[in-house]
C-alpha cells in the first residue's frame, strides 16, 4: 500500500511539472554580423588613371566582402528562425 501511495505521489509530481511554460528566446546575433560595412574610398583629385584604378578596386574588394558577410548574416537567420520556429 506504501509503494502504491508513493507512486501515485511520484506520478502527480512529474506530471504537475511537466506543465511549466518555458520562456524561449530568440538566438543572440554573432557580434561579427552586427558591425556594419567600411566607407568606401574616394579618389583625391588626381590626373593617374593608375590611382583611380587602385580606389576602384579597393571599393570594389570592399563591396564582396561586405556583400558576403551580408549573405552570410541572411543565411544564419533564416536558419536559427526555421530551427526556433519548428521548435514549439
């Protein structure tokens, strides 16, 4: 009769328990993805086709690697939005 007792008082307890909500939240941001993406360079006044070439290609290495990180940022929340979404 004791074992029924505390089994029945196991029971009860676990299943109360088992009803708490859960507060979820949304993943935190990487810090890299939070900073935003370098000026790009201006070119002086100068008469060299050779320095505006270098600015150009400067800007234009600056613009992928920031469009990259962009892509990467947009991959990484779509996953963690799908992955807390399917989660309930």
């Amino acid at each position: 009769m004791k074992h029924i007792v505390l089994l029945i008082s196991v029971f009860l307890l676990t299943a109360c328990a088992g009803t708490v909500p859960v507060q979820r939240n949304f993943p935190e941001v990487p810090i890299e993805l939070m900073s935003a993406c370098p000026s790009l360079k201006t070119v002086e006044g100068t008469d060299k086709l050779s320095k505006v070439i270098d600015v150009v290609t400067d800007n234009y290495a600056l613009y992928h690697e920031c469009r990259t990180k962009v892509d990467v940022w947009i991959d990484w929340y779509k996953t963690q939005k799908q992955i807390f979404d399917e989660v309930k």
